[in-house]
C-alpha cells in the first residue's frame, strides 16, 4: 500500500477504540475491499501486527464468498496479523 500514511487515521477515534480495547487486542472488520485493507495497514504501521486481529464475516449469501473471505484472511496475513473467519 504505497503512499498511505498513518496520519490519515482520526486520531480521537483511534483514542477512543484503545481505550475500549485496552491490553487486548483490537479488532478489525476486514472485507478485503480496498477500504477496509487500507485501514488495517493503516493501524499496523501506527499499532503494530501483534495488536490487532483482522476478522473476515463470511455470511455465505452468494456462491463464491467463502473464497472472498480466504482471499481477505490471505491479504491480512500478508500484514503480519492475526485472523479470524
């Protein structure tokens, strides 16, 4: 993801989802979409890997999602994280 900065991210919003979260880690709903992979690059490079847990909803209502979510769990590894479908 060439060019994004984590400054982008609403730093009052990213306060209030670490506060919540605590010493947990934070979750992040992941589509594979390019807006929902650029926020999880977004908050690894300002969070760190080890923070955050990248989950996949696969609701299985079209033929082929369940290969979307593979393919979304696959990116978000790429990033170093932890995943969930």
């Amino acid at each position: 993801m060439r060019g994004l900065s984590a400054d982008l991210l609403d730093n009052d919003a990213l306060t209030r989802a670490l506060a919540v979260s605590a010493d947990r880690p934070l979750l992040v709903a992941v589509s594979g979409g390019g807006d929902s992979m650029a926020l999880l690059h977004l908050l690894r490079e300002r969070l760190g890997a080890e923070k955050l847990i990248a989950v996949i909803v696969d609701h299985a209502l079209r033929v082929g999602s369940d290969e979307d979510a593979r393919r979304a769990r696959g990116l978000a590894q790429k990033l170093g994280g932890r995943t969930e479908i």
